[in-house]
C-alpha cells in the first residue's frame, strides 16, 4: 500500500482495495469469495460510520455558522485573562474539535489567535500551538470526529468507552503539549501576527451565548457515555428494568444522539437566529460534501480488515507478535505510527492500523481494553507530522512559520502528542 501510495502516487483509496485484493489473491482466496468479503467489509463499516460522519459533519456546519466557536473563544479569553490566553486556547480547541472538522475550526479560531498576539505582543506560537494542541487530541481521541469513530468500528467497540479513555488520555497531554510547550517554544521563537486589514472585531459580533453552545456540544456527548455506562455490566437490569434499558439504548445511540442534537442546533441556532430554510440546508449539504472521501477511506479500511481476517493473515500476525512478546497497544501504537510518518495522512494511519490491529485482537476482550487500542491508534497516528501531511502545510501558512520553524513547532508538538497519549493508555491499562 505504501509503495502504491509513494512511489505511484495512487489515492490511498484505490490502493487500499488493490492492497486488499492482492493480499487475497496471495492468501490463497478463492477470487469470487475475494469479491463477497470486499462488499462485507465495505457494507459493515459504512453501515454505522456513515451516518455518524454525516450526521456530525452537518452538526458542526450549523455550529460553525452561527458563530459557536468564536462565541466559546471570546468567554473563555475572558474568564481566563490574557495571560492565561494559552489555557483558554487549549480549552476552546479541545471542545470545538469534537462537532468540528481540525482544518475547519483552525481557520475560524486563527482571528482571534492573531488578535491576542497583536494584544500581548508574546509570539504567535504561544497562543497558536496551544489551540492546535486542543483541536489535535479531539480530532484524533474524541468521537464523533471521523478518526476515532472509523476505528472504533473497525475495532468493533462502544464509542461511550472510546469517549471516556480518549478524555481521560487526551487531556493531560493536551496540556503538556498545549500551554506548556507552547511556552517554552514561544520563548525561542518570536513570530509575529500578519497585518490584516481586518483587526478582529469579534468581540462586537451578535455570536450566540457561550452556555447554549456549551450545553448542545454536550448533549450528544452525555447521551451517549450515559448509554454506555448504564447499560454496562455495572449496572444493567440489576438497577434498570430490560425494557427502560432498550429505550436508553436507543437514544444513546450514536444514530439518535446526533440526529436529537441536530434538531436542536438547526432550531436554536437556525431558525431562532434568522437563518432561513434554504440557507440551513445549503449549510448541510456543504457540510456533507466534505465527508466523501473519509467515508470512502473508511470503507476501504473496512475491506482491508476483512480481507486479513477472512484470509488468516491476522492469526498470523497475532502469532508472531504473542511469540515476541510485544503487547497488542504498542503494536497498535508502532503500526499507526508507521504509517503515519512514511505517507502524513493521520486518517489513513488511523483506518489502515485499525484494519491490521483488528485482526490481532484476542477473542476475549474487554469493551474498556478496546477502547485503549482506539485510542493507542490514534496516538500513534498523530505523530511527527511533516511536509506529506496537508495539515504541516496549514499551520506554517496561518501561522506564517518558516518549514524550519514548523519542524520545530508544529512537528514535535504532534509527536509529544502522540507519546504522552501513549504513556496515558499504558496506565490506564494498568488499571483495568
């Protein structure tokens, strides 16, 4: 796949299932049983991840347009001051990040990063790596991102559990990479904000109250960790009665949740701030055109993962890796890692290490311990982003950095990510 990928510079897409046949065909496959498991995989993936991806694609329009995420940033910059401006930030990014797409909210909330810098006078960076720091965990932890829910799916685990571990894991890294290198490196490398001729008045703009952005983010997220937790073995029908379970169950789906969320937010903040029916549904189908080629990456993961199963060649992994003794978070970890840095795309890494990894699971496992494997995948795949990645390119451009400063910046940034989100899995493992 890489070879495809690099040298022949064919889309991750198409090399995916060429990646796919060809490791059937080698396997022994018989050709038309080859074709049955491609639309297996293909159907069974996209049958849950498509509708969560669109669901919070179109959420996370509405969100962007009404103004959310400049409304979450001013509260948060004036609750915390100007010299915690980085922690706000941070904070600000790691919310945004769960309805919002990383290059979407990055270029609505780099105005008021710019705005600060021109304030305080410290270096762009301070205030710029911090936001990057929150959106990058979410992007890659915290479902419904694209990233996180693929790979659950492929995986084959709740996404409440994915949630809690990729909050518990994902926060204490943020602030390590957030805030805290953000000021070290701001103290080595001065960077100036751009002269606009826009001087960021968001400030006076009628963006919604903070509470409500708040508590509509939050709505789909409690449902669905309420649904998880209630209709564990913690509790179950020991507490609740089957039938008040089967209810919760269905509107803590991920399905309802976003669908219940997306109603609310197209009436509060649509139609109750003026937006017009035509103009909610040209945001939504914008917002879903952006989807196709994630969901189509998906799929071809979801292929990908039931050729090695269906082949044995996952047993086979599995039993080379339990011979080397090497435990299945750090294979994870090293797969997604990889792949990562040899062709930049942290949703390819995530898709193709959750396809590799799937097939190695044990078949009694824990829903919490797969949860850690997400999560381990998703560490692994935000590492040491570099000129292949299109996200490297985004920050040296908004952020007006040299590739020499990006490297110093941005790059390590995503690979202290990476390690300490690491280091959070491996101790929570510890706990279970």
């Amino acid at each position: 796949m890489l070879l495809l990928v690099l040298i022949f510079k064919i889309h991750s897409f198409l090399a995916l299932l060429i990646t796919s046949i060809v490791v059937g065909l080698l396997s022994g496959i018989n050709p038309i049983t080859l074709i049955a498991t491609m639309q297996e995989g293909m159907g069974s993936t996209l049958g849950f991840i498509g509708l969560v991806v669109g669901l919070g694609a179109i959420f996370g329009g509405i969100l962007e347009h009404s103004g959310g995420a400049e409304s979450l940033a001013t509260f948060l910059l004036s609750k915390f001051g100007n010299k915690r401006a980085s922690w706000a930030l941070m904070l600000t990014g790691f919310i945004i990040a769960i309805p919002v797409f990383f290059d979407v909210a990055f270029i609505i909330l780099v105005p008021i990063v710019y705005a600060i810098q021109r304030k305080t006078g410290k270096s762009l960076l301070l205030y710029g790596i911090s936001l990057l720091a929150g959106l990058a965990i979410t992007h890659s932890f915290v479902p419904p991102t694209p990233g996180p829910v693929a790979v659950a799916e492929i995986i084959n685990v709740d996404l409440g559990w994915v949630i809690l571990f990729g909050c518990l894991a994902g926060i204490p890294a943020a602030i390590i990479c957030g805030p805290i290198f953000a000021s070290f490196i701001a103290k080595r490398i001065h960077i100036e904000a751009p002269k606009l001729e826009d001087e960021s008045n968001y400030n006076s703009k009628n963006f919604p109250a903070v509470e409500l952005i708040i508590l509509i983010i939050a709505v789909p997220i409690l449902l669905i960790v309420f649904n998880t937790i209630l209709n564990s073995s913690l509790i179950g029908e020991k507490v609740i009665s089957k039938n008040v379970l089967e209810w919760i169950g269905m509107i803590g789906h991920p399905f309802s949740a976003l669908l219940i969320v997306n109603i609310i937010a197209w009436y509060v903040l649509g139609v109750r701030r003026g937006f017009s029916k035509e103009e909610l549904s040209n945001i939504s189908t914008k917002s879903i055109s952006s989807t196709g080629i994630i969901l189509l990456l998906t799929g071809a993961g979801g292929v990908f993962k039931q050729v090695l199963i269906d082949t044995g060649a996952g047993e086979v992994l599995a039993n080379y890796f339990a011979e080397k003794e090497i435990g299945i978070l750090l294979v994870s970890f090293l797969a997604a890692s990889l792949i990562r840095i040899i062709q930049g795309s942290a949703t390819v890494a995530m898709i193709t290490a959750a396809g590799i990894t799937s097939a190695l699971l044990p078949e009694v496992i824990s829903e919490p311990q797969k949860a850690l494997v997400v999560i381990s995948i998703a560490s692994g795949a935000t590492i040491m982003s570099h000129v292949n990645d299109s996200g490297f390119w985004l920050v040296s451009k908004y952020l007006g950095l040299s590739e020499t400063n990006t490297f110093k910046s941005w790059t390590i940034m995503t690979t202290l990510l990476a390690i300490f989100g690491f280091i959070s899995v491996t101790l929570l493992s510890l706990l279970l």
